[in-house]
C-alpha cells in the first residue's frame, strides 16, 4: 500500500461509517480512491469536511441537505399539540 494509503474499511473507522459508505462517498467523488479498496487518508478526510461544510453552510445542494435533514418523527417527539390538548381545545 502506498505511503498516507489506507483500507476501506480503515478509512470507514476513522470516519465512523460503513465500508459501503466509503464506497458511495468516492463514487460521489467526496473520497480519494487510488486503486480498488484503496483510499488516500489525508485527502479524503478533506474532501469529506469541506463536503460537510459545504452542508452546514447550506450550499450542498437540496439532495445533499435532504441527507442531513431529520425525517419528520425521527426523534419521537411530537409537533404541534397533543391529541389531548386539541381536544380540550375544540370542546372550548
């Protein structure tokens, strides 16, 4: 392996997703493949944050926000009022 090279499935450790991740994200030009299963740390890494960045700042594109948005009832809280309260509301 190359000098600053490294493994799918490395590369996906210090990254904290999966092997199929890494894989999609250098498909999406977003991780530096030199050869098959094999992936430059470094550049990588930077293309990965600016990517992120690039997110954050609301420049990533609808798709790219979609990614990162959470799904509505994702965190099993409710929105609005509660079947309860609108109830109450309405006998009002």
């Amino acid at each position: 392996m190359r000098d600053g090279a490294v493994s799918a499935r490395e590369l996906a450790e210090w990254l904290g997703m999966s092997e199929g991740k890494i894989r999609e994200l250098a498909r999406e030009k977003r991780a530096v493949r030199l050869a098959v299963g094999e992936y430059d740390l470094k550049a990588s890494v930077q293309t990965y944050t600016a990517h992120l960045r690039e997110v954050a700042a609301g420049r990533g594109g609808e798709e790219a926000r979609a990614r990162f948005e959470p799904r509505a009832g994702a965190t099993g809280f409710r929105t609005g009022r509660s079947s309860r309260a609108q109830k109450r509301g309405s006998e009002r």
